[in-house]
C-alpha cells in the first residue's frame, strides 16, 4: 500500500496524472470507499486493502472527460472491463495512468456477516501485506475468525487470473484464489428440471428490489440513459410490481452485455438481496463459449464480439431443445 | 407483562394469522425480508435488521390506484380499495418504528395519503428491541432507544422467552387476542434486558455522532459546501440505499396497459435517479452531486425544518451496510464535521 | 366472472421478415394451406429487426407462443441479418430454458418465399406444441391476465 | 392523436366469404384514433381509390389502415393513392386479412375475430407512424473500375458506350489483365491476344474512358452516387507524354537480371520495361528495385540513349483525386501459391510447372518462343501428366474448398494443343470429375479424349518425385480400375486453384464491401444481384465476384455495367426513408452498431450535444440514410435502444405486439 501511495505521490509530483483514482480508509473496519486524490496531503487517506473490491475502470468513463491524466489503480479482473470499455470508446486509453494492483483475492463482509459476527470492531488479516489464512475479527460480542477463503467474494473463487490485460505498471503481488470452476454453478441449474430452474430464478429473483445497483456498477451497462428509464422504447419500469418485471430487467440487462460482460462480479457484489447474478451473465458466457469459440470480453480490445460476428455453421435456435 | 416460551412462537404466529394478516421477518434465498407469514415461511427474529425496512406494509413498494377498463370508445374508472382487513407488523425494531413517525408527518398531514392512512389504522405493530445491536447502527443519534421500542405492543427476548408488553389500545387489543398463549411475567428479566443492550449501544462506533449544525438554519450554507463534489463521486447512483430506508417515501406515478384495461400504480422512487422528477422540461437536478445533495439534505435539512426539528433519518444504518461502494449517511455527517473542524 | 373453465385459445405471434418468410405466408395463403388462426403475423424487414424485447413482451402481454421467421442462412435479403438473429435467437431461447420457461414456446424456422407449405406445416406444428404445453403461466405480467 | 381512416376490402369474394367485412369495419371504429371506417368491394381499384381518396380529403385523415390483401401486392398502390389525396405515403399500413387470414380459415367467426385482431395491431402501428421523406442525393456522372483485366475494360467500354466518363485504374504497367498471358482461349482455340489487343486499343482510345495504370486506389469515401477516390499514380520514372514506346530503352538496359512477371518469372526482364509487346499504354516504366541507377546512382544509360528525353529519374508518385457515382471492382485473380502442396515437387524441379505457366510456354513470346521444352534442360517431353484439382475442392486448409471452374476447360485445351502440334507427345490428366458444363464446352472436352487420344485417369496424384535420370514419377491411382499407378513423365502441369486477388481485402475494406471467407466479394443476393455488392453503388466484374471463365466474365462485366449505367443515369437518388437513425442523446458511441451493418452505413462523429442542459462534445453514430437499407440490425445490437428504424421502430413493432396479444 505504502508503495502505491509513494508512486501516486511521484506521479502527482513529476505531473504526469492530475489525480490518483483509488479508495479511501472507511470508517468502519470494511468499509473503505472509491476516491479521487489530488494532492500528497490527500493520499494520507489513501487504503488498498483486501476491502477494496469495486471495480472502478467505470469511473474512468467520467474521469476520460477530465483534464489531464488520471491514476487509476486496477486489479487484475477490472482490467478486463477497462480494456472492453476501450473497445467500445467509452473511455479514453491516453486519459489512464493504470497502475495493475495486485490482488489475493478480495473478501465480502456479507459473508462475515452470515457467519453470525455481529458489533464487528476490527479486523486482523485484512491489509494486502498480510498472508493469513484466517481473519482474526475483534467484536463487541467477543473475538471471532473466519477462514480468508471463506469471506471470499464469490468471483474470487472463480477468478480469471491475477494476470492484468492492460496497464502502465504494476505494483503489489497476487495470490492465485481459484478453487472452482466457473461454470459449475451454471451446469448445476442446467441439470435442473424446469419446475426447479424455474422455482429457484423465481425465489432469488422474488428478492429483487429494481434498485438498479446491479445496473449502475456494472462496467458493461455504461449507457448514458438505460432502456429500462427511457421512455423511448416503452420498458420504463421502476418498480416490482408484478414478478415479470425483474425477470425481464434482468434477462434483457444480460443479453445487453452478452459478449461484453467480462464476468467481474459486480452485479453480485453489490446487490442488497445477495442475487447471484453472475449467474446469468455467465450462462451467456457458457453459451457462447460452447457454441461459438471461446471468448473472453475484455481480453483485448480489437477482437470481434460474439453478438456482433457469426459464421455459416453456426447452430441454430433449435439446439437449446436438443441439448435436453 | 406477558412472556412466551421462544419455542411456541410457531403457535402466537399462527394464532395471529387466524384473525389478522401476518408479516414478519422471513428467510428467503438466504435474506431476511417482511413477507407474510404462512406455515412454511422460515421466520427469522435472529437477523437484526431485514434488507429493507418493514415500510412496505404500511407503503408498499408498489401499489395500484385505480383502474381505467376500456370497452370499445367508452371508459370507466374504478378506484383501488383502501386497506381493510387488520394486520400485524411483528419484529420491527425501534428504528423502524420511529420511521413510521416520519412517514406519518408525511402522509397523515394534509392532504391526507387514504391508502396509507388506511393501512396505518388497520396495522399494529409488535415492535422487538434490539438484542443485539451492531456496528452500523446509530439510533441512538436521534433519540431512538433500541431497548425500548415505542409501539402498539413491545417485545423483547431473554433467555428461551419473549416477553410481551402491550403499550397501546390496538396493542392491548392484539393481546387479549392471543393471551391463551401467555404467561404472566414480571419485568425483571426484561429490566436486565434493557441494560444489557444499554451497555452494548455505549461500545458501539456511531453511537456519539454529532448533528450539530444540521437544522433548517443551515440551509444556504450545507447546500453551498463545496464538500459535497467531493461525497458525491463514488456514488453510483442506484437506488440500494432509498430503497432499504425505512424513512425515504418519495414514489412516481405510473400506468400499466394490459389492453383494454390501463392500471395506474404508484411506485417507490429514488431522489438518485437521474429520472426522478423527470418533467416536460427536463429535470430539475441535472447532476449526481445535486441528486446526491437532494437525499441528505432533505434527511438532515429541510425535513427538520417543516417537522419542528425531526430528522427523516432514524439511524437503522441499513444504508451503511448495503450502500454498494461504501457511502451512507454517516460518512455525509463526519465529512461536515471535520470540515467544521478544519475551518 | 365465470368459473367455467375456458377452452384453451392460445396468443401466438409469428415474426415474419418481409423478404421470405412473410413472402412464404403469402404464398401460403395464395396456395389455400390451412393453420390455425391462432397465428397471428408481424412484419419486420428482417429477422436481425427481431429485438429480444420484443419477444419477451409479447410474453408479458400474455402471448403463449413466439416464433420468428427469417430467410434462409445464407440468403437473407441483407445479406448478413439473419445471422445475427440466429445466435441473438439461440442464446435468448437458451436463456429462457435456463429460467424454467418451457423451450418450446419459443422457435426459430428459415421459411423462404417458396415455402408456403412449408410455412403452414410449421405454423401447424408449432401451434400443436403450444397446445399441449398450455397457457403460458411463467412468463407472464399478471395483470394481463383477465 | 392521429386521426385514422380504415378500409376494408372484400377483394370480390376472396375475403368477403370467410371474414365478416361490415363487422370488421365496425368494430374499426372502436379503436383509439379511428375517425372513418368503411368496406367496398375493391378497394385497390379506381373507384376504391378513389373512396380513399374522398375520405383523406374529407376526414382530414392523418393516417390509414387498409385491410385488405398482402402488402406485397398492393402497399405501393395504396401508398401512391394516399400520396395523391395529400397524405404522405408513409402513414399507410395494411393488414393482411387475405393471404394471412380469409384463404387461410374456414371458419367465418374465427376469421373476423382474427381479421380484427390484424387490424387492431395495424392501427396501433399507425397511430404511431410519422410522414416520412424520402431523401434525395446527387450523382457524380462518371465510374471507376478498379482493375484493368478483361472484365474492367469490358466494363468500362459498356459504360463510356452509354455516354459516360470511366476512369480504370490498374495496378501494372499495363491493362490486360491475365487473359493477355493466355496462348490460346477454349472452346474456340482462337488466340488470346488476337481478342484481346482490339479491346485493349478500343478502351484506350475511347474518349469516355481515362486509364490510369501503374496506379492503385489510396483512399475512398462518400457514398452511392458520390464517392471520392485517392488514387496514386506511381512513381514510372518515365513521362507518359514525351515516351514515344520506341523501345531503345528496354534493348540498352543493362540490368536485365529481374524476374519476368509476365512470364510468370520463368525468364527475365529489364529494369526499365513495357511487360509485354503490345502493353497499352506502351510508356514503359523503371522498376526501381533493379535500376542501377537507383540502387547506385551509376548507369544512367537509358536517359541518354531517350531521344525524346521521356526518362526522369526524379518522378515521384501522384495522388489524383476524383469523384465518382458508382465503383466497379474487377480485381481478378491468381493463382495461389504452391508451398502446400510440396508433393508436387513444384520447388524442387523445374519441368512441374502450372498451368499458366504452360500458357507461356506455349506463347510465341514466352520464355521458350513458344516452343514446348523442358524448362530444365530444353529437351522435348514425350510424356506429360496434367494434375488437376491442385488445391481446389480441398477440405483442409492447404487449399481452397471451391471449384476453381476453368481447370476442366484449359487442361482439355492444352492437352488438345499439345497433341495437335505434337503429335508423339503422351498426354496424361489424372482428375477428380470432369466438369464441362457450358456452351459446346462437353463436345470441346470429348474431342481432346476421342479425337485427339488424351489420356484421362480418374484418380489422385499421391506424390511427384523428381528422378536421378532427370524424369519425374507421378505415383497416382485410378480409381475406375482401382489400382496403382506409376507413370515417368518428362513434365507435369499442375491445375493450380485460382483465388481473388490478395489486394481484394484492402480494396474490399476501403469501400465497406464484404467479403466472404474464401476473398472473393460478396454479392447483393446470390442468385437475383449478382453483379451488385451490398454496399450501395459497388459493382462487381469477373473473378473478383467467384470463379469464371471469359464468356462468363465478359458477360457480368456487361452486367455490371448496365447496373452503374443505371445508377449514372439518374440525376438524383431518391432514398428509402424507412432507414435507421440514431438518437443523439441515447447513443453512447459504442461502435457495436457499426459492427453489424453489411453496408457500412454507420460512422460516428464527435458532435456537441445538449443533454437537458449539460453540453458536451459526445461520439455518436451517424446513419447514411443513402446508404442504409433498413434491415435494422443495428436497432438490436444497440444496448441503449439509441438507434431505431423509421417505419418499423421499436414503439411501433411493441404496439403491434401488445394489439394482438390483447
């Protein structure tokens, strides 16, 4: 950490960025915040800690906009975003001073939080620096520990690869955190029954408030003005009235990001009902995957998109029958 | 005072459920939400605080006005029923229950809101006080004690019992109702109770928060702060934290077409919506700062200022905890107050 | 309202691009081959205007049935349309059956101008399956349900 | 609201019998927006029309529904009836109740329940169809072909014939093309050259036609009707007015070590040179890379030995730019390279040759004067093994997966040749199929086996291998007698596939053309505009389009020239108003849209928009309404719902939706 607020210092100094785009301490021990920092002073506030999940390549699109350059730090997953948002020029590259952070694997105080510790005071195990296995939680109901892998969040476990696709420099070591395969959760829910698919989407999605945050973090719904809030096309709908809603919000949303979605787990990060909606971004990916070539969005920024490109051969709509 | 055995509250439910509409807090897909009780709901009085506040059952996140049915040129408008049926609300903590006041000022006051006026006179609430506060809340800050809940009967847990303390007609009511179920009790456990969640409240971080400065009066001088260009900018603008407020009661007016029949509902809004308050002209506040500006001025600023000095904000922290990129109401208020400190 | 149980008539739409296969219904149509008048048409220019949305909608309004039409792969009328409709198409449907929603409420053929019969035949197979899996009650806004 | 008119149409009995007119019209009158509904008999015919007419007039209609039969068959009539009676064209729906509904159903109830409900779903479109105009663009009255062969002179004789300018633009020294290379052509045997020099003088001398050769396309943009073109005129080192093609030059040379591209490389060249004798223009150039002069500044001879001083060492190349209203593109071929097919022995020995490299051997002016010899030691073959299907109808990827279509033909033409003038000479040809389909092309090929006694082995050549003693084992099989074959030839000619010019995809790409997997462009619909690209205003001209011979390609470069000459022939462009347009306040500037469209309608620009107040300076995609077809494939890719397609919009197409599953 100290050496990336040493570089943001230097960077800040020397004039090659205007402002240092990172987080900043919380005030809780898990809470820290995205922030921008324009001065040395600022930077004192300046954390990167095993709580820094967001993804912040999106808040480059308004800080592509800005004078000057901005020092964004990125884990290795964000690059990808950043690389699709190049893609589809909604960010600017030469805005960027990326400085690839290291990452071992970032942890859900959701998680914690269902384990029953409650009053939480702090938490041991937490800075990058550190390599315990175990967080050590200090609460006003008594000492508790959790296993680090077990207050991972869900796409750490199915992490990508702490390999960063685009970057100025790095700072920090990763630690490898995959221990699943991604599509696992995926092929459980294809083996279901209908009745079942059906009645466990209906019970998640039963929880969804519309409070769009799904949508609003997501890097790869970055339109200026959603479907779902222009009246232009008839589908604005604010609220759960009837269960068809969500259904239909969060289908479209993910056909709206097949084959740009990168799969960096916001969507479920910050969901206040704990939706897994990874679950259906990554059905699409699976589906692409298997019936059109591997693809990784964000794994570059020049190659074709799977909804935009097609050949010949490719199967038809009758295969989703086939399958079985 | 009465108490229950924990392990009959299988039967109170039930019992409840005979003659009035049930809500309480129920497990579904790993969540903790009000829904209606039915025998096979897993109901859940250990999670503190449910996703979103218990506001849905007194203002419901949606809900239809009124209905127009076309049949060939001509129209006919049938209104939406009023609540009529009596219900119960059981497991709000004492938070909740002081949201409940600042939605009254809102919707009792002139021009009366019938839909929830009626839902207010035919609910009771059961209100349950906090076993086990944590981290993120900050009720206190307001006045709210989370030992004593304010409502139509009070609850609390000690041991393996609930003790049931009826503090209004409706709740005395609800009472004699289910009393079959009870035992007499005296207060002592529940004595012990208060002051356990006393001395927990004092260790807690937000506890001492100041709201010095924030009142009416303050008006030009937080909406002029140049602090807030800084707050503003990891917000994402979704709705997460309006939506589990157990306070924010701004809705938009909606149709929905089925055909020949057109339904108009009212929704929840969020003042973090770029299109709320969406008119002919544009909107009123062009930017996210001033959207961001717009919820915690109106929570701290102007609805002290039209309420004799009552927040719209009861310190449930619900915001703390789910607000996606770590920003809440708390953060807002220490933000001003270093700045104080600074100047 | 009566409690007599309605014999089921189901709401199926058929999106037919106007270079084949809407051309295949004329045909069918010109040629006397009968399906059922459940069936009811929508013309687009190609199967690529064919907007996802559309089909969901027509789910929420209370269709119970929707197959879309285009040329052949190879020989739309623009070239490439029909191309992107099919993965746009595959992976929609794949997603519905992922949600539980019966994939046979959902179909795709190439029916070419040529093809009036077969446009009825599909138009008859289709309409069977919808029968036989009933009203569509998953995909659904209720209160279009009267 | 829009105030509508609905008709409906009995069509005689055709609808009247099974769909309850009167009621349909009836129940018209209930729906939103509907101020006038009436039925008749026919409505498309001149009374009908003319009721329709009345009721514009009348009603004060704003828009209409008739339902009646299908679209296809009488939207453009009530269009233009609605036109006359002052209504734009646009506000014109129709329901099918005919094709779709009364020929389809017997029932008379459930008809006129369906009837109505086509109607609704057609007035619920209307009420949100807007008058739309078509667009109008202007046409620059001249062509350009790109590719100076065969198909791009026929091309532009056909165009400067009808009275129009035609540049060509051709990447050599000369036009000609490969069918200046030929020796002899099939089925006629008459020689290549002897056809081709007069149309080669007939190009060039026609005042329409300006030929730029040594030249290539830089740059193109703009659109049908008005493209903009950079060509570049490259450096020939010698001046195209003064050289008088006396010829001094290319004799006092004394670099003559570079490779014949004419010839295929089999001999070589001058580095000042004409490619071939009768080369139009007949202005040699300095090939640079071989020029003493320019690689050590010595040497200087061929300036001093100019009379006309035409030589000028300082040239450097020109960028010419002009206007053009329609592009031909009539790149051609080659033959694809042989590094794959090492079985062959291409590499290794110098008497396996292809085919066109056969055409110069056969070629008075060829490497061997026309005499047939070995090219390794100048002896007579006496055995000869023509190979064919070398890397055509392949299913790897050595080769190519399509017919190369000419094979057949020239082998039998250079079997027969052979034979005729050499009469000693064994001829082999080991062949997958024989295809001869063509105008006395079967009779052409049965000559070269009956009356001219060539060899034809159904069968595939395993392996080439050259022989101490200088001959070549060709290890084959004949699958009719199903056995192994081993034969000595003296020479082998390889049947080599030909494939679209490599510059193709530069070409392609510069004027938003397809292409498809193999190279070759695509083409508007394969069987009813093929000569057509799908980009608006490009054409297509022989091989460039698949593989043909040169009956076929003179006869689709005619083709495509009667459909530039159709394009020039208009002042104006009168375009489909039913395009795509995107809103400027939704479009993100993403590039997915552009991505989709097959004619490259979309391009994005930074414009100053005013977002409710917030100016800024956005990237947004631009629809070029005269290039745009309106399939509306970019309306669905695009995420934030900012492009839309006028006359089937979203809002349109959802109404339609919600009307029928009312």
């Amino acid at each position: 950490m100290q050496e990336l607020i040493n570089r943001a210092k230097e960077l800040l100094a020397d004039g090659t960025v205007a402002r240092v785009l990172g987080w900043k301490g919380g005030d809780l021990p898990y809470n820290p915040e995205p922030a921008y920092f324009e001065t040395a002073e600022e930077l004192a506030d300046f954390v990167y800690n095993s709580f820094c999940g967001a993804n912040l390549s999106k808040y480059m699109i308004e800080a592509s906009k800005l004078e000057g350059k901005t020092m964004v730090c990125l884990k290795p997953c964000d690059t990808y975003s950043f690389n699709q948002l190049i893609k589809e020029h909604r960010v600017d590259r030469e805005k960027a001073y990326i400085v690839g952070v290291g990452c071992k694997g970032k942890l859900d105080i959701e998680k914690i939080k269902k384990k029953g510790v409650k009053g939480i005071e702090s938490i041991e195990g937490a800075e990058i620096t550190d390599e315990a296995d175990t967080l050590k939680i200090q609460t006003i109901y008594g000492e508790k520990s959790c296993a680090y892998a077990d207050a991972m969040l869900e796409r750490c476990h199915v992490c990508k690869g702490k390999e960063h696709m685009v970057y100025d420099e790095l700072i920090g070591d990763s630690k490898e955190t995959k221990d699943a395969d991604r599509f696992d959760e995926v092929a459980r829910i294809e083996a279901m029954s209908p009745e079942e698919k059906f009645a466990f989407f209906q019970k998640e999605l039963s929880k969804c408030i519309r409070c769009n945050a799904c949508r609003n973090a997501c890097p790869a719904c970055s339109c200026r003005k959603c479907v779902f809030d222009s009246t232009k096309f008839d589908s604005s709908q604010k609220a759960n009235v009837d269960s068809f809603e969500e259904k239909m919000f969060h289908i479209i949303r993910a056909f709206h990001v097949a084959g740009r979605c990168t799969d960096c787990g916001e969507c479920s990060r910050v969901c206040p009902q704990g939706i897994p909606l990874h679950l259906f971004n990554r059905k699409f990916i699976k589906d692409i995957d298997g019936l059109y070539g591997e693809y990784q969005a964000g794994a570059d920024t020049t190659s074709k998109a799977p909804l935009t490109n097609y050949t010949f051969e490719d199967a038809e709509p009758s295969i989703v029958g086939k399958r079985g | 005072m009465y108490k229950i055995a924990k392990e009959n509250l299988s039967a109170l439910f039930r019992l409840i459920a005979e003659t009035r509409e049930l809500y309480l807090p129920v497990k579904t897909a790993g969540q903790t939400n009000y829904a209606a009780w039915s025998e096979d709901a897993e109901v859940d009085l250990d999670t503190l605080k449910t996703v979103k506040s218990a506001k849905d059952a007194f203002f419901p996140q949606s809900e239809g006005l009124y209905t127009v049915k076309k049949e060939g040129k001509k129209m006919s408008v049938e209104p939406e029923g009023l609540k009529e049926q009596d219900f119960v609300v059981f497991g709000m903590k004492a938070c909740d229950v002081k949201g409940l006041e600042v939605l009254d000022n809102v919707f009792l006051s002139d021009p009366v809101d019938t839909f929830y006026a009626a839902r207010r006179e035919h609910g009771t609430v059961v209100a349950m006080a906090c076993h086990e506060p944590e981290e993120t809340c900050f009720c206190k800050v307001f006045g709210v004690d989370a030992a004593e809940p304010k409502s139509d009967v009070a609850v609390w847990t000690a041991g393996e019992d609930l003790y049931w303390k009826a503090l209004s007609e409706k709740g005395e009511a609800l009472t004699e109702a289910v009393k079959e179920l009870f035992t007499d009790a005296d207060e002592a456990a529940v004595e012990a109770e208060k002051e356990a969640i006393h001395k927990i409240l004092e260790k807690l971080p937000y506890m001492n928060l100041s709201l010095e400065g924030w009142n009416g009066d303050a008006l030009s001088e937080k909406f002029d702060s140049p602090i807030w260009e800084e707050l503003y900018k990891p917000c994402l603008a979704c709705g997460t934290c309006t939506f589990v407020c157990p306070t924010c009661q701004c809705y938009d007016i909606k149709d929905y077409s089925a055909g020949d029949t057109v339904s108009r509902y009212r929704c929840w809004d969020s003042c973090m919506y770029s299109d709320f308050t969406m008119m002919a002209h544009g909107n009123n506040r062009t930017s996210q700062m001033q959207r961001f500006r717009q919820r915690f001025m109106h929570k701290l600023v102007y609805y002290p200022a039209n309420n004799d000095g009552m927040y719209s904000c009861v310190g449930c922290g619900r915001c703390v905890e789910k607000c996606p990129q770590a920003l809440n109401i708390v953060k807002v208020i220490k933000a001003f107050q270093n700045q104080g400190g600074e100047q | 309202m009566s409690l007599e149980k309605k014999e089921f008539k189901p709401k199926i739409v058929a999106f037919c691009c106007n270079w084949c296969s809407y051309a295949g219904a004329d045909l069918a149509g010109s040629s006397r081959l009968t399906y059922p008048a459940d069936v009811k048409i929508i013309r687009v220019p190609c199967s690529c205007r064919v907007n996802p949305m559309f089909i969901l909608r027509a789910f929420e309004k209370g269709a119970d049935g929707v197959i879309m039409c285009g040329c052949h792969p190879g020989d739309c009328h623009y070239s490439t349309g029909n191309f992107y409709a099919r993965r746009r198409m595959t992976l929609l449907f794949s997603m519905l059956d992922y949600i539980g929603v019966e994939n046979g409420r959902t179909r795709v053929e190439w029916v070419s101008a040529a093809e009036g019969v077969k446009f009825s035949e599909t138009m008859n197979s289709f309409v069977e399956k919808i029968y036989s899996l009933g009203e569509n009650v998953r995909l659904g806004d209720l209160r279009c349900k009267s | 609201m829009q105030r509508i008119g609905v008709f409906v149409c009995h069509c005689g009995s055709n609808i009247a019998a099974t769909v309850d007119v009167s009621k349909v019209a009836e129940m018209a009158l209930m729906e939103p927006g509907v101020v006038h509904a009436e039925d008749y008999q026919y409505m498309c015919s001149e009374a009908g029309q003319a009721k329709i007419a009345a009721a514009i007039q009348e009603k004060n209609l704003t828009g209409m529904v008739v339902c009646s039969c299908s679209p296809r068959m009488h939207e453009a009539t009530f269009r233009k009836a609605a036109e006359r009676a002052g209504l734009n064209p646009y506000m014109v729906e129709i329901a099918n109740i005919r094709e779709h509904c009364s020929w389809i159903h017997k029932d008379v109830e459930e008809a006129t329940k369906k009837a109505v409900i086509l109607m609704r779903a057609a007035i619920a479109k209307v009420n949100l169809n807007a008058p739309l105009q078509p667009g109008e663009s202007r046409v620059t009255k001249r062509a350009l072909v790109i590719g100076g062969g065969i198909a791009g002179i026929q091309t532009a004789i056909d165009i400067a014939d009808a009275g129009y300018e035609v540049d060509i633009v051709e990447k050599t020294p000369s036009i000609g093309g490969r069918m200046s290379q030929l020796d002899k052509t099939f089925p006629t045997l008459d020689c290549s050259a002897c056809i081709l020099t007069p149309k080669m003088v007939e190009a060039s001398a026609h005042e329409k036609i300006n030929i730029y050769t040594y030249s290539e396309v830089e740059k193109v943009s703009g659109f049908v009707g008005d493209f903009t073109v950079d060509i570049r005129k490259k450096a020939r080192s010698v001046d195209m007015d003064k050289c008088t093609g006396c010829g001094v030059c290319q004799e006092k040379c004394p670099s003559k070590k570079a490779p014949s591209e004419f010839n295929r490389g089999l001999n070589t060249r001058s580095a000042i040179y004409t490619p071939f004798a009768q080369a139009i223009p007949n202005v040699p150039v300095i090939d640079r890379e071989a020029c003493i002069k320019f690689k050590t500044g010595k040497c200087g001879l061929c300036a001093k030995v100019c009379q006309a001083g035409a030589v000028d060492y300082e040239q450097k190349d020109e960028i010419v730019t002009e206007k053009y209203g329609a592009i031909v593109v009539a790149t051609g071929f080659d033959t694809i390279k042989l590094d794959q097919y090492d079985e062959y022995a291409y590499s290794q020995s110098k008497d396996v040759i292809t085919s066109l490299e056969l055409e110069r051997v056969m070629n008075a002016a060829g490497p061997t004067h026309g005499h047939l010899e070995r090219l390794s030691d100048g002896k007579a073959p006496k055995e000869i093994v023509f190979i064919q299907c070398v890397g055509s109808r392949c299913s790897d990827d050595r080769g190519k997966p399509y017919c190369s279509k000419i094979c057949c033909m020239y082998t039998a033409k250079h079997a027969m040749l052979i034979r005729d003038k050499y009469p000693d000479v064994n001829v082999t040809v080991f062949y997958i199929d024989v295809r001869t389909p063509g105008k006395n092309f079967d009779e052409f090929y049965r000559r070269a086996v009956e009356q001219y006694g060539v060899n034809y082995i159904k069968g595939q050549v395993g392996k080439v291998i050259p022989q101490p003693n200088g001959k070549l084992l060709v290890q084959g099989s004949d699958l009719l007698d199903n056995k192994q074959i081993l034969k000595e030839a003296d020479m082998v000619v390889l049947a080599t596939a030909i494939e679209p010019n490599p510059d193709v995809r530069k070409i392609a790409t510069m004027l938003t053309a397809s292409i498809d997997t193999n190279n070759f462009l695509t083409e508007a619909h394969a069987k009813l505009r093929p000569v057509e690209s799908p980009t608006a205003g490009i054409f297509l001209s022989g091989v460039c389009q698949g593989p043909k011979d040169i009956p076929e390609t003179v006869a689709q470069a005619g083709a495509a020239a009667v459909k530039a000459i159709g394009l020039l022939a208009k002042d104006k462009l009168l375009t489909n108003p039913c395009t795509a347009q995107s809103d400027i306040l939704l479009c993100n500037g993403c590039s997915t849209c552009e991505n989709v469209c097959p004619y490259g309608a979309i391009t994005y620009e930074d414009k100053e928009v005013n977002d409710h107040g917030i100016r800024e300076t956005r990237r947004i995609a631009v629809v070029n309404s005269a290039l745009c077809q309106g399939c509306g494939a970019c309306t669905v890719a695009c995420p934030s719902g900012a492009m839309d397609l006028q006359g089937f919009s979203n809002r349109q197409i959802i109404a339609e939706v919600d009307a029928i599953c009312r």
